[in-house]
C-alpha cells in the first residue's frame, strides 16, 4: 500500500465515522423532536378538554339559574354541549327579552291610556264648570264688565309669570302724606298707593301705635314706576350679585309695588327694614289681615312666590282675602288659585265677625264677561290678573 493509499484509508475511515456520527445525531434529534411534540400534543389536548369542561360547567350553571325554564329542566344537561339545548337556551332568552318587552309596552299603554283619561276628565270638568259658572242662585243677576279689568282690583296677583298691565292714567294713586295724623314715618312725601291701600295702612300703623306707643316705623315706599324697578334691581345686581337681586326684586312689570297695593316698612332708628325680631313685625304678622293687609312673602313659599322671605313687605287685599290667607297659612298665589275651584252656585266662605263673606271665580270671557251679582246687595269684583274674575259679596243685610 502506497502512501497515498494509506491517506485515502485513513481520510475515508474519517469520512465514515463523522457520517456515522451524523446518522446518530440526526436520530437522536429526531426522536427528540418527536416526543417534544408529543408532550407539547398533550399539554394540548390536556387544555382543550379543560376549557371544554370549563365552557360546559359554565353551560350547566346558566342552564341550571335560568328559573322556570321548561326546556332546561326536560334537556340533558349531563350534556350541556348538545346543540339542542343551545338552541333551546337562546329561544328562552329570546322569550325573556320579548317578555320584558311586552311588560314594558303594557306600562306605556297604561300611561297612555290614563292620560288620556285624565285629559277627557279635564275637558269634562272644565266644561260643567263653565256651565255651572253661568248658573244664577236666587236673587242675583248678570253685570258685565270688559274683560280687560281682570288687570285690576285689590286681588290681582303681580309676579314672575304675571306681569303688571299698566292703566292708561296714575288716577288711582293718592299719597300717603294725605292721611291726616299719624305716629309714624314716611321715607318721603311723595309716597304713592291707591287709596284704600293708603288708609288701611294708616289705620294699621295707628292701631301699632296705639297698643305699644312706639313711634319706630318708617314707610319706605309704596308705589314703585318701571324705570324705579330698573334701576333698584341693577343697583342691587351690582352691589350683592345677580341672584340676590332676582331673589328679592322683580324686573319691571312683575313688581308687585307697581300696583300701589304694596309697601316695604322699615324702622326710624335703624334705618333698616324692619325683620322678624322686631316687636312691630310680631304685632304686623298677627294683626295685619284685621286691615287687609297680607306678609306678602312668607317664609318657605319662595317656590310659588318666586320671591325668598320678606319680613318687611306688605300687601293690600281687603280684610275678608287677608284675613283667609292668614288663617289658611296660604300665600296669595295658592289662595287665589284654590278660589278658582268656586262658583256662585257654590261659593267659599270667610265668615267675619260682622257675617259670611261668599267668594267664587269667574273665568274672563274674550272680550266681555257675565258676572252673577246679587240683585239688591253689595259686591266687589276684583281682576285676578291670571284670566279671571273674583267676586266677593259681603254679609246681607236683610
Ligand atoms: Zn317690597
């Protein structure tokens, strides 16, 4: 054997072993891979079948919790993949949701049904009140008046929702410094009321004075013009904010002093309005209505007012309305609106010490309106301001 021969041997025994090597290494990979994949097949199947066992376990409780279910109940749940109850489990909860919808438009029905009814029965109402509203009781009869006098009278009701119908003329105002006498104050002597207003309000402050010989009340004001309103509420904006002002003061044509039936009292040593520690608010608070006078204000009524709590703001209504309103702890847009209920055929009543006072409501016609009168007797009528007419007769005299 050459040397070349002897290299050829050697490189080709070389040759076979690292092929041999490679065989080996190449099975042993192999096998590997194969149980790698194996296992990995496992932990596969493994998870399957444990979200299969959690999704029918899941199925098995909804089937279970769904109440009252007839086809849950017969189904078997052993087996809660069968298509069969998927389907029957959808149907129920179809069923459910129509159920729902079904409570749900009966609901509506109802409501609308019953509005309906509610808005008949109004009609209805509204209809045998105007017929009753033109019926006479004995011994009265028909006066007309325009239908634009609802905007006056000692009973018309001046707020946010109501404003003021200005007259043509200040004929109906008097000045207070024309009371004679008098052991109070006025701010000034241009103060202005109508004059039933101006000398109740005399008759009231004499009485106080009278009883307690105390000479503190100051009148600030009485009537107040649009431009007067204006200018106090931008006064009052600039000084304590916008809601104070709207809380307390009314934008011109909604300010009750426009009508000469209001006044604001305050006291002389002070300089201030008077409030609900003064002797004199506790002496106007019980005695005002025995002169027409009314707290126009009064605590816990902002809603209906729409004006907060005035200890020092008085209105004129005439001693029967006053002294109601006192009496039934009513502010004035309540009372008004409760006398709405009353006609003549069926009036309120206020008995006085001098006898029954009878009051109802008449609806104000387009232009004209009937009112029932009595015959031979006294009576007042008086605008609301709202869309009506409030009659009161006083005591007959026989
Ligand atoms: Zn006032």
């Amino acid at each position: 054997m050459t040397n070349e021969e002897r290299l050829q041997q050697v490189l080709k025994t070389e040759k076979q072993q690292r092929n041999l090597f490679f065989t080996i290494a190449g099975v042993l990979l192999l096998a590997l891979l194969a149980f790698g994949g194996f296992t990995g097949h496992r932990f596969y199947v493994q998870a399957a079948q444990r979200n299969a066992d959690n999704r029918a376990a899941a199925l098995s409780e909804a089937l279970n919790a769904s109440s009252s279910s007839e086809a849950s109940a017969s189904a078997d749940s052993s087996n809660p993949l069968d298509p069969e109850i998927l389907s029957l489990t959808s149907t129920h909860q179809m069923a459910s949701d129509l159920q729902t919808q079904l409570q749900a438009a009966r609901t509506n029905a109802l409501s609308l049904s019953d509005e309906f009814h509610q808005e008949a029965l109004k009609l209805e109402e509204e209809r045998l009140a105007k017929e009753r509203a033109a019926m006479l009781p004995e011994g009265y009869t028909k006066v007309t008046v325009s239908s634009s006098d609802l905007h006056t009278g000692n009973l018309i009701v001046v707020n946010k929702d109501y404003e003021y119908v200005f007259p043509d003329t200040e004929d109906y105002l008097s000045l207070l410094y024309d009371q004679e006498g008098g052991n109070y104050y006025l701010s000034s002597f241009e103060i202005q009321m109508t004059e039933p207003a101006a000398s109740a309000l005399h008759s009231m402050l004499g009485a106080y004075y009278d009883e307690t010989l105390m000479e503190e009340i100051l009148v600030l004001n009485g009537y107040r013009s649009p431009e007067e309103s204006q200018a106090l509420f931008d006064e009052d904006s600039d000084l304590n904010g916008t809601i104070h002002a709207e809380d307390y003061i009314m934008l011109p044509g909604h300010s009750e002093h426009h009508t000469g039936l209001a006044t604001d009292l305050g006291n002389i040593i002070t300089g201030e309005f008077i409030d609900s520690d003064d002797e004199v608010y506790n002496w106007l608070y019980e005695h005002a209505h025995e002169y027409g006078y009314i707290l126009r204000y009064p605590q816990g009524k902002k809603l209906q007012t729409g004006i907060a709590y005035e200890d020092w703001h008085f209105r004129y209504v005439g001693i029967p309305a006053a002294t109601d309103i006192y009496r039934t702890d009513l502010c004035m847009e309540e009372w008004v609106e409760m006398i709405h209920a009353y006609t003549a055929m069926d009036p309120y009543t206020i008995s006085l010490e001098d006898g029954d006072y009878t009051l109802f409501y008449v609806p104000a016609g387009e232009n004209e309106t009937e009112i029932p009168v009595p015959e031979n007797g006294e009576y007042q009528i008086s605008g609301d301001n709202m869309g009506g007419f409030i009659v009161i007769v006083p005591p007959q005299n026989d």
